[in-house]
C-alpha cells in the first residue's frame, strides 16, 4: 500500500477535550498513532492550537512517542504568512469534527491489528491477504458509500 500523509487533530482528538489545557490521552491514540508511523505514514500535527498552548501539545506528543512530520502546515519547509492557507495537504484527516463524528481510537486500533486468535476467525486469515489500515479503512469507507442513496 502507498505512504499516506495523514493530517491529525489534537484536542478532541488524541486527548479529551480540555482546551485550553491538555487533557488526558484518548484510550489507543498513541499506540494507533505509533503503528501509522511505523508503516511508514508521515503524521502531520493539525490543530487550533499556537504559541505556547501549540509547543504544550506538540511536547506533549513527544513525550507520548510521537514526533511529527511537521505541524500545522503541510511540509517542514514550509513557510507560514498571513497571505497563505493553512488549509494542509493531507491524504486522509483524522479529526473529531467530521462528519458524522469519529470512528474511535479502539475501532481504529482493531482495524490495525491482525486478529491473533485464529481460531476465533480461521476463514478471515485464509480468504484474504493481510492489508495495511488505510487499505481497510479506504474499504470500510467504499463499503459504507455503496450502500448510500
């Protein structure tokens, strides 16, 4: 599957919302977080958050295991001004404002990891090659648009 550049929010999103402060990690954030990166997917950090509240968070996130490819803009080189979007290029968004609402770290963690208990599922691992998570969720996402009227 193809490396995905994947724009993240943090409040609300990998911590309960307690802005102006931090609040606690949301259960399977990190960890679903660390897996994405370890597949090789650049995380962009996208948040309301700046100045000092922004370092809290991206420190925060650090100290969590998670450093990002860049934050709150598309690439490192980036430069910010007033005259350009912060709107970010991004494959996929993972935010607690969609539409819809957001699918839980847990629900996301699950999609991640291979049942291991294969007698629980021993037709699942056989019928079909193990698939990446954006490759399930890409599928998951068709799945639910096909049967949209």
């Amino acid at each position: 599957m193809d490396k995905k550049t994947i724009a993240v929010d943090f409040d609300g999103t990998i911590v309960a919302n307690a802005y102006p402060d931090i609040g606690k990690p949301l259960l399977f954030a990190f960890d679903t977080l660390k897996k994405l990166q370890s597949e090789g997917h650049l995380l962009i950090l996208w948040t309301y958050r700046s100045g000092k509240k922004l370092e809290e968070a991206v420190a925060f996130c650090k100290k969590n295991g998670i450093t990002f490819y860049t934050v709150n803009k598309s690439y490192p080189e980036e430069e910010m001004s007033p005259n350009i979007s912060r709107k970010i290029n991004a494959d996929l968004f993972i935010d607690d404002r969609n539409i819809g609402g957001m699918m839980g770290w847990g629900e996301i963690h699950h999609l991640l990891i291979e049942d291991t208990n294969t007698s629980k599922k021993p037709n699942l691992k056989a019928k079909r090659p193990k698939k990446g998570f954006l490759s399930r969720m890409e599928d998951l996402f068709k799945d639910q648009n096909d049967t949209d009227v």
